[in-house]
C-alpha cells in the first residue's frame, strides 16, 4: 500500500491531490512487477483500466498486417497509458508492453471514473495529456512523410533526449535505444538507421554502446538539419530538458 501511494503521489498527474485522495486512489489500485517484452494489452482487447509506469519503461506500438510494427511512444516513470479508456475508447487501438524489467501500477476504469467524478478538474488533465500526444503523434506523421531517414532519426534523438535523456560526466547525453527501437520509431529497416548512425558516429556527433547511444554532439546533429523556419526543435539547452 505504501509503495503504491508513493508512487501514485510521484506521478505528475496526481501529484496535486490530497493525501486522503491519493491513499483512496492507491487502495484501489494494483501493483505488478514484470520482465522485459511483457505485454499489458494487445491492440483490439477490452480497454478497461488505466496504467501508471512506476520502474522500467514501457513502449505504446502498433503492428500492420504484414506484421511490421511502429513505435507509437516510449513512457518512462510517472507516465501513463491507456488513459483513452476513460474517453470512450472500448478497444485498444495500440499494444503496450515492457521494454524493460518494469513496474506498473493498475488502476480500473471504474476506480478512475470515480476520481473523475470527484474530481471534475482532473478531466481536464487527461484532455490535455490526450491532446498533446495526438499532437506530437502528428508532428512525428509528418516527419514520416516529408522527412528523409537522416532527419527522422535526428529528429527523434532529440525528441527522446529531451524526454528520457540522462546527462554523462563528460557533457553527453544517454539515451537507452536499440537500433531496432529506433528503427521502429523513425519507419525505416534496421539497416538504414545503422548505416545513419556510422555516418553520424564518424562525424563525432554520437557513440553507441550495448543497447544505448549518447549524443555527443547534440547541436551538431540539429546542424545536419535544415528545416523550415516554423519547424520547431527541442530546446536542449533547457535545464528542464535534460535529467541529471
């Protein structure tokens, strides 16, 4: 109970409720502990209860009838998914699994319709966290169909440095992607973004190690970018941006 109510009071969500709430919300909730390439849902199930990503990290994708799949997100501790059950949404349209060994805290659609009801301000939050991933998830659709693969992938390795990035001893930025992830987040083979990312390693913009990549040179890699003056790009510079 106490290790769902700490979490629960960290997630930026529910951070602003009262501590009576929040043990409410904790009591009916459900704590589960997974291994890596779990699957919460499947697109198509019943789409019943809402996810908090308490350790690990946890990957939204959807897979095409040729079996090819593309990474929708990638949510890190404090994040949550499925939220589109409380908005109607009967079946899933994406699936969720574990990109790590991971921790996640269930909670029901009707435990959440409660706290909605509640609190009538809270809708208001899931709104706004539903329109701002429908917005980036637009921006990333053009970036599929206007950019090339050089600046997909660019433009995604800032994206998930401004998001997940931990900064090194020496100035860089971790980042805890494989090839294939990225190859799934950008819509191009594994191949491509391998040979990209040589290209890249051999200009000092960036190194890569087992399972991650650091970016070394994060303005560099926003250089090899040419983009129209409303295109907009992370403000890595941001004390905010980047996580120690």
């Amino acid at each position: 109970m106490q290790r769902r109510l700490w979490y629960i009071k960290n997630a930026a969500l529910f951070s602003w409720l009262q501590e009576e709430e929040l043990q409410r919300l904790a009591k009916g909730s459900e704590m589960v502990e997974c291994k890596r390439n779990t699957t919460f849902y499947f697109a198509h199930e019943q789409s019943d209860s809402i996810f908090l990503v308490k350790q690990g990290r946890v990957k939204l994708t959807r897979t095409s009838a040729e079996g090819r799949e593309v990474i929708l997100d990638i949510l890190a501790p404090g994040e949550i998914f499925g939220e589109l059950a409380v908005t109607g949404e009967e079946l899933r349209t994406h699936s969720a699994t574990a990109v790590d060994d991971a921790m996640v805290c269930i909670i029901t659609r009707q435990e959440f319709e409660n706290l909605l009801k509640r609190h009538p301000e809270m809708a208001l939050r899931v709104l706004k966290l539903v329109g701002l991933r429908r917005r980036e998830l637009e921006m990333r659709l053009e970036d599929l169909i206007f950019q090339p693969v050089a600046a997909r992938l660019v433009l995604t390795l800032l994206w998930q440095a401004r998001r997940h990035g931990k900064k090194e001893a020496d100035g860089g930025i971790s980042l805890p992607l494989t090839q294939k992830d990225l190859a799934h987040l950008v819509g191009a083979s594994r191949e491509a973004v391998a040979e990209q990312l040589a290209e890249f390693k051999s200009q000092g913009l960036l190194r890569t190690g087992y399972r991650s990549l650091v970016l070394v040179d994060p303005k560099g890699l926003m250089r090899t970018l040419t983009p129209a003056p409303e295109m907009e790009l992370p403000d890595l510079l941001s004390p905010a941006a980047i996580g120690d």
